[in-house]
C-alpha cells in the first residue's frame, strides 16, 4: 500500500530545492552543505559516498534531519530494516512533524516482528494526518494481530467514515468489530455493505453471517444462497449454509455444500469438522473415520477431529483407541489453545 511521498528522500529534495530556489548557499563544512552534495551523490546512484557525507553531516551536527532521514530511507530501501531503525528514530526526534520519518519508522520495526513499537510510530503519523485512511488500514491490521480489538474496530470504521466508497473498508471494519465483539456496530456495516454493493458474494455473506448469530435464519439463508450463485468459488458460504443444515440435523443435505467448500478450499477445518460431524450423525462410521483422519493429516495440531475420532471409535467398539485418541486430543488442547478458545482482546498501552 502506498502512502504519500516516500519513493524518494522525497522531504529533504524539497528541502534542497527550495534553497536553491531563493538563491542559498550552504557554507562550506556545514551539515547543510555535506547533507547536499551527499544528496546529490545518492541522485547519481553513489550509495556508499551519500552515506559518507550524511555521516559526515551528523558529526557536525548530530541531529540534522536531512542527514538522518536519508540514511534511514537508503537502508530502507535496501530492507535493512534492522540498520534503518536507529536513524529514523532519531529522525523522527529531530523533527516530529515529519509524516515520513514516523511511518518509516513504524514499518521498520514491523517487519521486525515489533507490532507495538509499529503502532507507536504510526500513531504519531497519523497524529500529522488525521485523514490518512491507508495508514489506518495498516493499523487496524497490526491491531488485530496484537490482539487490540477495540482499537482496530475504532480505526477500521474510522477509515470507512472518510472512505465510504471503498468496499474492502466494509469487511476491515466488519471483521474488526466481530473481533471486538461489537456485533451490532458489525451488523449494522454489514447492511450498509450490502445496499451499496448488492452485487458482491461478499457483501451478501457477512450479513448472512450476522443475521445467522442472532438466529435469523430466515434472513441468512437466501443471502447465503445469493453469495453463492453470485460466485461458486467462495467456500464460507458453502460451509455455512451446510454447517446450518447440520445443526438443524439435515445431514444428507449438508454433505454437498460442505463438501464443495472443502473442494475450493482443502485446508478449511471447519469444514471438514462439521462434514464429519454430519456423517456421524448418518452413522456412517467408516466414512466418518475416512473424513476425520484427512482432517488430522491436514492439520495435526487440532485437538478437535481427534476427539470426534475418540468418539467414532467408542461407538465401534474399540476403546483402546478411543481412550488414545481422547489423550491426543486433551494434549493438542493444552498445546494448541487457540484451535478452540476465543482469544481475549486486550488494551493497547502508550
């Protein structure tokens, strides 16, 4: 995603520009003048010498922005992210109004793996930008993997007030207030979504999704039905639309649908628990073995389909394995929590 001007030293040219303008002229040694012709050097594509100078620059004055600044934008440039860091950080000391220096310096440290550190930078560029959608995006993103799910609901509907036009926007916020917990704000953005793009599979099942969680099926299921015929290739409707039917124990009429969102989407577990499911339910015991054994080589760390296999097993007669398989599944729960525990949102510190 672009932002702004930053596929250049973008700042300090216009800097430079503007004094060669008004007729200025650094004094000879000064920072101003190394920071230049170290400029002009990386213009020429002279890397090593532009770095040179800029070190020069700060040697005489150790918080001169320019030089920072390009010495951080050139290792980013080159992704050493790593090296770029301690020269934008300092960068963005020497002038906080820089828009570029924060963001740069927030996606330095991301690419690091430094969510927190990101969100700090990028807080304080959007402080410069408050309209900055893009950023806000990037945010709520970082957000969510941080488990900040109140902040990135706060930004991704943010940025969709500015942009409303933007139908990805729709689903950021969506799945941030779900994340949250704000199902009705989700509900709400969810029936925007579909009266301004009623032709998108999409928009069509996340307010399939909604009016499925507050059991209004009679709303869900023609939106589910819409999704898919307005593009076959989406598996979630699929899945839930057969997952629906195996709740309400309608086994033989889940199997198509569950079974072609496994076809789109071989690694959907979800799917492939919810196919079993219903095959046990039609005490169809080796066909349900079969479908919970490709689950458990697709992903072995799910404490789930081992359970089911323990049951399956217990139903055939064989306790033995059922007591393993229900050993295996208790050890992935304590190894493995997320597969099946609801991650707690938590609040973003300064």
């Amino acid at each position: 995603m672009t932002l702004t001007p930053m596929a250049r030293v973008g700042a300090v040219l216009a800097v430079c520009l503007g004094l060669a303008a008004m007729g200025l002229r650094a004094e000879p040694g000064s920072a101003e003048e190394l920071a230049d012709r170290g400029l002009a050097l990386a213009q020429s594509g002279d890397e090593r010498g532009a770095a040179d100078l800029w070190q020069q620059a700060l040697a005489v004055a150790p918080d001169y922005f320019p030089a920072l600044f390009n010495l951080g934008y050139m290792h980013f440039s080159a992704g050493r992210f790593k090296d770029a860091e301690p020269y934008l950080k300092r960068a963005s000391k020497a002038d906080p109004r820089d828009f570029n220096g924060h963001y740069l310096l927030g996606v330095a440290a991301q690419r690091q793996g430094k969510g927190d550190e990101a969100l700090r930078a990028w807080r304080q560029a959007l402080d410069l930008q408050p309209d900055q959608y893009q950023l806000m995006q990037i945010m709520a993103v970082e957000y969510g993997k941080g488990r900040y799910h109140r902040e990135a609901a706060e930004l991704a509907t943010r940025a969709l007030r500015l942009r409303p036009d933007l139908e990805d926007l729709y689903y950021l916020a969506i799945h941030a207030c779900r994340e949250a917990g704000n199902l009705p704000e989700g509900l709400r953005i969810a029936e925007e979504a579909v009266r301004r793009f009623p032709s998108s599979a999409r928009a069509n099942f996340e307010l399939a999704w909604h009016l499925q969680k507050e059991g209004r099926f009679g709303g869900s299921l023609p939106l589910l039905e819409k999704a898919i015929a307005l593009d076959p290739t989406y598996e979630e409707p699929h899945f839930f639309y057969g997952d629906w039917l195996v709740k309400q124990a309608k086994y033989d009429e889940s199997l198509g649908p569950l079974g072609k969102a496994i076809a789109i989407r071989p690694d959907y577990m979800p799917a492939r628990i919810a196919i079993a499911r219903a095959l046990m339910g039609l005490k169809r015991w080796s066909e349900a073995l079969d479908a919970l054994q490709e689950a458990v080589s697709v992903e072995p760390r799910h404490p789930q389909p081992h359970l089911m296999l323990s049951q399956v097993y217990f139903r055939l007669g064989d306790r033995e394995r059922a007591r393993r398989e229900k050993e295996t599944s208790l050890r992935l729960r304590r190894e493995n929590p997320s597969f099946l525990e609801a991650v707690q949102s938590r609040p973003f510190r300064d």
